[in-house]
C-alpha cells in the first residue's frame, strides 16, 4: 500500500508488535534508528538498552530472572540540555568526551546509532 503512518508512544511492547522501523529518542534528539527486530533484538545505544530492559516479560519465571538496566539519576532539561551527548548524566557507559563531543550517527549493520561508545558497550 505504500503508506507510512509515524506512531509516538512510551509503550514499547505496543510499538514493538506494529513497527516494522523504530526511531527511540531522548531528550529531543535521535538516539538509535532501525528494522524494529533489530532494535528490540540488539539494542546499541545505552538509553535503548535500558528502555528494552524495561518491558516486562509475559512469562514469570523469565521475567524473575532477567535483568534490568536502571538508570540512575533524573533527565536533564530539555530547556537546558547537557554539552556534549545528552544522555551522559544517566549514562552508564559515559566518559569524558561523552561530555564534550555531541555524537554523529554511527552505522552498525541496518541501524543507526548515536554513541561514540557504540563499539565498545555492545
């Protein structure tokens, strides 16, 4: 049918059943695009991983054993955001020229990826 519908939500086990491209955002900008399997399957950017983590399991048992990416701290304003890449107060990942350089998409494979970590956390 040749027809894009563009679907926002914090709901990420809906958008997971109906996308077939999935862009995650934080604090305004882009942080990760791609095919939604690979996204939801290999998450490479530190704030997707942590959302993916999130999604509860349908099955107890799994979901008694996963585990979990809690992020630390409380996002910064959008009004005043960080220098550098805007995800680095929450960061696990961050160093210091996460706080100076504000990252370029990276690509790995289909996706895009907003991280100068990228190589290194996956």
């Amino acid at each position: 049918m040749q027809l894009t519908l563009v679907f926002i939500s914090h709901d990420l086990s809906v958008v997971k059943h109906i996308s077939d491209r999935i862009a995650v955002m934080y604090l305004g900008r882009i942080v990760e695009v791609g095919p939604a399997t690979e996204v939801f399957g290999k998450p490479r950017h530190p704030y997707t991983q942590a959302l993916v983590s999130a999604i509860p399991l349908p099955d107890p048992e799994k979901e008694r054993q996963r585990k979990r990416i809690i992020l630390q701290g409380d996002p910064p304003s959008p009004l005043n955001p960080p220098a550098g890449c805007p995800f680095h107060p929450r960061c696990l990942h961050a160093v210091e020229a996460c706080r100076k350089q504000v990252p370029a998409f990276e690509l790995r494979g289909n996706q895009q990826v907003a991280c100068i970590r990228v190589d290194e956390i996956v």
